[in-house]
C-alpha cells in the first residue's frame, strides 16, 4: 500500500515514511492510493477475531491492509501490546452501552487520559518507538494543547525510548484536573512548558519553531497532531468494533453520530465506509464552532476569525477550521488533487472559504456518503446531559453530549441502530457537569487525590527563543 498527497504531489511513500512526518511536501494530508474492500466474507471473519480474539487482533487484521513495511508478526505484538484491558479498562476495549431504544453509545474513553484520543495515541507511541529503533533515530514532539492532546500523547510516551515531548499549554487556564493528570508525570522524557499566555500563544510557539528549519532539523522536532495518518487508521478500527457489537448479521446496518471539531474522528468513519462498512449515516454533531454544520448545511466552507472562535463548555471541539476535512473533500471531489488544492491551498488562503453549494459533489456528500449534520449549543449541552442522567443513571460527558442531542434528531425511524461515540469521560469536564446535575461526577479510583501530587512543569513566558533554549538544554 502506498501514500499520496491531497494536492497531487506525483510522490509515493510506504506507511513508516509518512509515520514520521507530518504534512506531504505541497502542504496536502495523506491518504492510502485506494482503500482496501471488506467483502462480506471478510467483515464475518472480522467479525469473528473482535469476539472471539479480541479488540487487538481486529485492529491487526484492519491495520494489515495498510500498512506493509512492518512485518505481520511485529504489528501483531505491538497492537496486542497496545490493546489491553489492564490499559483500557475492560476486556472489550470500546464496550457499547444500550441508551435508549435504538440508541447506543460507544465507550472510547476509558484509556489512561479518560478521551477517546488514547484510542490513536497509544498506538502511535508504540509505533514511534518501533520505528524509530529501527532506524536508530530519536525525535522531539513540540505541541501545544489545551487539554485532551497534551494528556494524550504524554501518556502515549513517556517512557519510550527514542522520543522525547516538550508540550506547551497556557499557564494556568487549564481545569485543576487537566493539570494534574500532565503535570505530574515524572517521566524524564516529558517535558511540560506553561506559557504565560492563550492557547494561540502556545501554537505560534510551536509553528515558529517549526518553521526555523535549521533547528527543526538539527533538533529532530516532530508532532503527533490530529492529521497523522496513523492516527485516523487506528480510529477506523473502532467503527468495526461497533459494527459488529450491535448487529448480528452483515446486511444490517449501523449509524453513527460523533462529535466533531477537526473532522479526525469521524474522517475514520468515512474511511471505514470507504472499506465497505455497512454505515447508513455518519452525522457530524458540532458545539458552537459550527464550522462543519454550516458546511453540511450549505455546502460553504468557511474557516472562522479568532474573534468568532467561541470558548464553549466542549473545549475539545473549540476549532476555527476543521484541519482533517481536506480528506472528506478530496474523496468528495473525485480524487482531483488540483481542485483540493484550488480550494485548500488557494481559496482559504486568500478568501478563508470556499463555496461547493453549485457543485454536484455538495449533493454526494448526503447521498453517497450519508455524511448529516447538527449543532448543539451551552443550554443543549446542560439539558441532555441532565435529561441523560435522569431517565438512564448515566452521566455523559459535554462533547457526548453534543453527540447525544445530534443523534436523536437524525435517528430517523429506529430501525437502524445509531451508535454515539462516547469521546471523554465527564470527569474531564467536571464544571459543566456540576452545574447541569448540581453533583460532581464520579473519579475512576486510579484519579483520587491527583491535584495534591507533586508537579513537573517549567513556567515562562510567551517566548520562542526561551523555548528553543529550554529544547536545546534538554536534548543533550
Ligand atoms: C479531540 C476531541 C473531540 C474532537 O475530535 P475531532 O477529531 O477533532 O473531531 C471531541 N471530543 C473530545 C473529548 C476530544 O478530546
């Protein structure tokens, strides 16, 4: 299987080349040249190995297909290393839970960071080290989080050998609990920097450093952001997962609805349509950046100003463009590269949107993909999570939430099963859920106590040049 460019770059790479990398040359996302075809045949074979071999041993038949420059028997032993209850949680790995008739809801966020984010970043963590042993190279991981992707990928590497993360974060403006969970990993090779400053400040730390090239080079600075290929393959795995715990035969079908901000998670959902997955729908559910609902409403992209950048009560869905969508649209347009890159590398540049409401294609998003759409806002959020909680005794986090709210509007007769992707725990988002149920959610036991733990962290300001230092004395 090899890679190519969305904006038509004529280079082919292997999957480990582009493990390591992070936009093609011409500033495209990767994709595999075609997608593999589960027949029926196939999906009863898979079906089999999730329950009868487990979560570790489907993802190593679906990951097999993608990726042939690592031998069958080591991807096997690093899915199984990757896979495991002692780190998920439970034996299933993403156990569904029955909500209401029809309605189910798919437990991604049981790893070490309590967001479905684990789910990639544990995998990709064991790639890394993989890999780079094998060309006996080391990286550096600048990033700049939030909360969920900093968590994430330090719990995804610490203690690998060969990596190294240097995460920045904006001092202070993390929750107490986000904090906690980063900071007080003692791990050597995990660095973290709280910038006195806004997330913005963070990433244009992280773009500055990445855009002196000389010392990206001689410093080996990489990311693990959300359009790293390997990231959405391992998400693609999970739909599989859920497919086959809610149905008992291959000619029924699923949808699913799943919270969306960078169109990563859901970008798996297509691409395990594009496999032959039997999905009726996959509904886009947005908070208040509603960036992608407006897209499937009306066929305009339109990349929003920090000023229309709304903080939300989701923040993990807080985007002003939706950074993997170049993918859904490259599909969309036919694979035409010089059209993706007309709109992504031209159009957004200079007008920040572009317009496919004329075209054919806008329309095949619907029908041929079962791509839907729906927003949910603050007072949404507060009511389903109240109303979840009070009919079922089940607390849902604030990006599930969303999904929820989304989910019942496009569940159409219930005949088909609709599965929720359950993207964080609500322990995460404690605030929120205070003030919806007027109680704090439950900890998992692991999480008691976490905020009095001494903590690891290097408080500067907002400088590129104090960071590159810190990087320079700690890469020695
Ligand atoms: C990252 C994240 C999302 C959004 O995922 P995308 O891949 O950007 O669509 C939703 N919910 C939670 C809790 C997250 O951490």
């Amino acid at each position: 299987m090899l890679y190519l460019s969305t904006r038509g770059h004529p280079d082919r790479k292997h999957f480990c080349d582009i493990l390591l990398e992070g936009l093609a040359p011409d500033g495209g996302l990767y994709l595999p040249e075609h997608y593999p075809q589960i027949d029926d045949a196939a999906l009863t074979r898979l079906r089999s190995a999730y329950h009868q071999q487990g979560y570790a041993e489907l993802a190593f038949q679906i990951l097999s297909l993608y990726i042939d420059d690592i031998p069958a028997a080591d991807l096997r032993a690093l899915c199984e290393k990757t896979y495991t209850a002692e780190v998920f949680g439970t034996g299933e790995i993403v156990p569904l839970r029955h909500l209401e008739d029809g309605l189910w809801l798919e437990a991604l966020s049981n790893g070490p960071t309590l967001a479905f984010k684990d789910m990639a970043m544990q995998l990709l963590g064991n790639l890394f080290e993989y890999e780079l042993g094998r060309r006996g190279e080391e990286l550096n991981i600048l990033g700049a989080t939030s909360g969920d992707t900093g968590s994430a990928a330090e719990y995804a590497m610490k203690g690998k050998k060969g990596v190294r993360v240097f995460m920045t974060s904006p001092h202070g403006r993390m929750s107490a609990f986000q904090q906690a969970q980063m900071f007080s990993l003692q791990d050597e090779n995990i660095h973290n920097l709280a910038i006195e400053g806004v997330f913005d400040d963070c990433q244009d730390i992280v773009k500055a450093v990445s855009n002196d090239l000389p010392f990206k080079r001689k410093y080996k600075i990489g990311t693990v952001n959300s359009i790293n290929w390997a990231r959405l393959l391992a998400q693609v795995v999970y739909y599989f997962a859920g497919y086959v715990q809610a149905t008992e035969s291959n000619d029924q079908k699923v949808s699913f609805t799943v919270p969306s901000g960078n169109f990563g998670n859901v970008c798996a959902g297509h691409v395990a349509r594009m496999m032959g997955l039997p999905i009726d729908k996959l509904v886009v559910a947005t908070n208040e950046n509603d960036v992608l609902d407006e897209f499937f409403r009306t066929g305009v992209y339109r990349v929003r100003g920090s000023a229309d950048t709304h903080e939300t009560s989701s923040p993990s869905m807080d985007i002003s463009k939706a950074s993997n969508f170049e993918r859904f649209v490259f599909d969309l347009l036919g694979r035409d590269g010089a059209r993706t890159q007309a709109l992504f590398g031209d159009a957004l540049a200079l007008q920040g949107r572009f317009d496919l409401s004329g075209d054919p294609a806008f329309q095949q998003a619907a029908n041929r993909y079962g791509f839907e759409s729906g927003k949910s806002t603050h007072a949404d959020r507060l009511a389903t999570i109240k109303d979840t909680y009070s009919r079922y005794g089940v607390t849902i986090d604030t990006h599930t939430a969303d999904g929820v709210k989304v989910a019942r509007e496009h569940r159409g007769d219930g005949g088909t099963p609709m599965i929720v992707l359950e993207t964080a725990l609500p322990i995460k988002f404690a605030e929120t859920i205070q003030e919806a149920l007027g109680h704090a959610p439950d900890r998992p036991a692991r999480f008691t106590g976490i905020e009095s733990l001494p903590k690891r962290v290097q408080v500067m300001p907002a400088d590129v040049q104090l960071v590159k230092a810190y990087i320079e004395r700690h890469c020695q």
